[in-house]
C-alpha cells in the first residue's frame, strides 16, 4: 500500500499542479518536493512511473486526440478552444516541461545514482530507458532542450539548450545502450528483487531491455537514410518489444486514475468536454470497423432508441462534430448539432497510459521493412501490427486484413506500403499514446492534410464533402494557422523561458522539427 500511496501522491501533485510557476533553481534536484531525503529506490520507482504517466497522459494524450482528429471540443463547452484551433503560446502545456525537469528526471537522477552505489542494476536500468524516453518525448515536443547540462542546478543553474539533432538525440541513443549494454548485470541474483514498484514491466529485464532496443528503431527511424545499418542490425538481432509498455495501476478515486479522466471527468465534472471527431469517426464508419464502439459512446438519442429494443446500424448509433468548429445545439438551427447526436470520447479511471503500445512496435518494423524495401517482412509485421491494435479491443482483424480486405496490405510500392503502415499506426494511436501519432504526422506526411474545409456536406445528409478523402486531416474551423498547416512543436515555455538566460528565443509552433516533413505535406 505505501508504494501505491506514492504512486497518487506523485499524480496528486501533478494534477495539482497544471498551472506550476518555475523559480531560478526548478533544476536544483536538492529540492525536489515530492519525496523526504530518505527517498529508497523502492519509493522512487514507482513514483518516476507515474510521474511520467502523469504528464504524457495527461496533456500529451489531449493533444494527441485533438490534433489526430480523434476527437474535438464538443459545441457546449469551451475548454479546448485553443487546443483544438492551435492557438498555442509560450504560456501552453507548461506542466510538459515543469513536470519533467522539476519531478521525473531529478528522481530518476537520484534513482540512478542510488542503485548504482547499491549495485542495484536492475532498478539502474530501468532508471536509464526511463531517463531516455523523457528526454525523447520532450526533445520531440521542443527541440533543443536542456541535456548535457540539466539536472545540475550547483553547477548549472542556467544550463545551455542542446542541439536536439546533433546531442540530444545520440545522448539518448547512447543512454538506451548503455543500459542494454547492463542487461546481464540487471539481471543477476545479486540484485534486490522488484515486485511491485514497476508497474509496466513487474521488473522483468527483458522487457525493459526490449522496450529500450524498440525506442532505438523509433528514433532511428527520424532519419531512416542516415540510420539504414543502425536499422538493419536491430531488425537482424531481433529482440524487439511484443507487447504494450503501459501504466495500469488505476484505481476508482480521486486523483487514482488515468490522469486524463482525473482532470477532464473528475475535476471539471463534465462529460461534455471531448467529443467524437468526424475525421475518424467517419473513417471508422466507412470501414465497418467495429473500434468505433471502443473509442466512442453511443449519442444519447440511439441509446433512448436501443433501449426500447430497436436494432440500429454504426451510422445511427454514432455522431460526430466537425474538427475545430462549434456548431449550434439547438434543432432548427442551421447544421445544428444537439448533444444527443453527438458521440462523447470514451474515457474510464482504467484507461491505461502507453509509452509504446504493441500494435506501435510492429508498425514501427513493418516501416523499417518497407523502407528497406522488403514487402515480405513489411507486410508481415504490419498484419501483427493490425492485429495488435484490434486485439486490444477484443476485435478480430482477420477479415480486414486478408487478401481483398478493406486494411489489406498494399505492397505495389514503397510509397503504398507506408502509406498502409501509417494509416493504420494512426488509427492505432487512438485512445493509446496518441502524442506519438501526432509525431509520425509530422514526421511523414501521414495521414495528408486536406484541401477540404470539413469532412462531411452536412450535420444531417452524412455524404462526404466532395475534395475530401477518407483518412486525411482537415483544417479546424477556427484555426490560427494556414489551412494545410498543423503544429510541429511547442514553443519554449514560460516556465523556462523568463528564469533561463541561456533560453533561446522560441520559435512559432508551425516550424517543422529537424525530422519532419515540411509544411503543407
């Protein structure tokens, strides 16, 4: 019970914290405030795990389904506006950055040098791939970020912004290896045991060593020309990660679930908040794919018809708003939508939160093959990956991805192969770690961005508009941003920028990182 009571606590002060102001010393690991100085690794553990759940699966989650098209604002409530229009400033989405170089990356600091002069190499390795996946999400969210000298607020109490290409990106690369490098250490019987403190792997080393090979292709795969040897011994050596890496230690009470249902359901006391998107639910629909009863609610006008035994098609028992745009809720009024014809997003207390999620790892292969220009194995891994994704439903892919099935893959070209894998990776990221699906947009060009304003004709004559392809993204309603544009990254924050002289002058959400696609694509 202790180690769950820290596990809360460490969300509780997340939660708590949306809105946490910086001071000159937020690097100053001497006085971090989420544990005593008699921290063990047995407390520190657990708490970096959900200190790291707690702001990707939070912020990164809302960010991900609104900027995927998953989900939008719903059209009676305003408190995504901004979100879901890119109306992002250097005061958004602070808590990414205060949260991780304020609480998880000085615990894991702690946690390392601990375990290290205990001889503790399993908690060490575990500590390293954890260090490796925060500064991953963050460089992927910022840029140039603070590395080689964070985390040392004695000696660096302004620490300089790294070159996210050129040393943020082999520092994490040479952090992975070098705990796969400790794997026989980590696993010797010299070491404590680890029972419930890991709440994704249950202190299997294999798992973590695997799941730190896979981050390896994730990250190589930013600059697959540069990568293509590094590419191709990892696939030779094999050894990757089968299944999801995902928090799950949720519980039915305030500030003891998943992070996103705690702030968006529990503290706002709203369901009406997040609403079904047309650009996948109309994806979803076309499809057959029986996902959508997994990711979104039944509108309150089919439920009242279900209930009085009434048997109702997908198309009649789903709803959707168009991206960005509020339409009015009173019937009568022009392409009204009321409530009750519009599906809520799906969210529970369990929902578990993903760093990588299976279906993730086989697409991330099937990419690689494809690439390689292998359609054999690229189109094996991407049946798995399907598989995957539709499993963790409880969904069968097998007609779906068969010879002549709707998801069956197209190996005609490298190009067709891609454009396969990452469709289906984005359908993938829904309800799992969608800030990742938001990257791979940005980093391919897929799924495209649309000329087309909104998805469908109308609220009540469901036809597609007609310069709409299914799958692509559309320009919100209200955006800021030009009409094939969609934010690369997060501006260098507040929370930085006004206590750091080293900050550089930040740039505007619209330009590309260096491993993405240029605008408009």
């Amino acid at each position: 019970m202790k180690k769950k009571n820290l596990i809360y606590m460490a969300l509780s002060i997340f939660l708590a914290s949306m809105s946490l102001a910086s001071c000159d010393d937020y690097l100053d690991v001497n006085k971090n405030p989420n544990f005593p100085t008699s921290a063990t690794l047995e407390t520190l553990l657990p708490s970096v795990g959900a200190t790291t759940v707690a702001q990707w699966g939070l912020n990164g989650q809302l960010v991900g389904d609104l900027w995927n098209q998953y989900t939008t604002q719903g059209n009676s409530t305003n408190q995504y506006n901004t979100t879901v229009n890119y109306s992002i400033t250097q005061d958004s989405y602070n808590a990414f950055w205060t949260n991780a170089y304020a609480n998880t990356l000085p615990d894991l600091k702690i946690m390392l040098s601990m375990a290290e002069s205990k001889g503790a190499w399993n908690y060490w390795l575990i500590g390293k791939v954890l260090t490796a996946y925060n500064y991953h999400i963050l460089t992927d969210f910022y840029g140039d970020i603070p590395f080689t000298e964070a985390i040392n607020a004695a000696e660096f109490p302004a620490p300089k912004y790294d070159d996210s290409k050129t040393v943020v990106y082999p520092g994490i690369i040479a952090l992975l290896d070098e705990a796969i490098a400790k794997a026989s250490d980590a696993k010797a019987n010299t070491n404590p045991v680890i029972s419930n403190g890991d709440y994704f792997f249950k202190g299997n080393i294999d798992k973590w060593v695997a799941f730190a090979k896979t981050l390896k292709l994730k990250l190589y795969l930013r600059d697959f020309e540069a990568n293509k040897t590094q590419i191709s011994t990892l696939l030779s050596a094999g050894g990757l990660l089968t299944e999801n890496c995902a928090f799950t230690a949720f519980e039915d009470a305030t500030n003891k679930g998943n992070p996103l249902y705690e702030y968006n359901i529990r503290q706002l006391n709203t369901k009406e908040n997040i609403r079904a998107c047309h650009t996948l639910l109309e994806y979803l629909l076309a499809y057959g794919d029986p996902r959508i009863g997994s990711i979104y609610e039944v509108t309150a006008a089919a439920q009242i018809l279900i209930n009085n035994g009434q048997t109702l098609t997908d198309r009649e028992m789903y709803g959707g708003l168009p991206c960005g745009t509020k339409p009015p809720t009173t019937e009568g009024e022009a392409d009204a939508v009321p409530l009750v014809n519009s599906s809520r997003y799906k969210q529970a207390y369990t929902d578990p939160v993903y760093l990588m999620n299976a279906a993730e790892t086989y697409f991330l292969v099937a990419e690689a093959q494809a690439r390689l220009n292998k359609p054999t194995e690229a189109k094996a891994a991407y049946d798995e990956g399907v598989r995957k994704a539709f499993s963790r439903f409880d969904k069968d892919a097998t007609d779906f991805i068969k010879a002549g099935g709707v998801y069956a893959f197209d190996n005609s070209s490298v190009n067709t192969m891609l454009k396969s894998i990452l469709t289906q990776k984005w359908l993938a990221g829904a309800k799992a770690n969608s800030w990742d699906s938001w990257m791979d947009r940005n980093r391919t060009g897929i799924p495209a961005i649309s000329n087309a304003e909104k998805v469908r004709k109308s609220n009540i004559t469901p036809g597609l508009e007609d310069d709409y392809v299914l799958g692509t993204l559309v320009r919100p309603g209200t955006t800021v941003l030009q009409p094939r544009e969609i934010p690369r990254r997060f501006p260098v924050p507040n929370a930085s920028a006004l206590y750091n002289k080293n900050a550089p002058a930040t740039k505007t959400t619209q330009e590309p990182l260096w491993w993405q696609v240029a605008q408009g694509n």
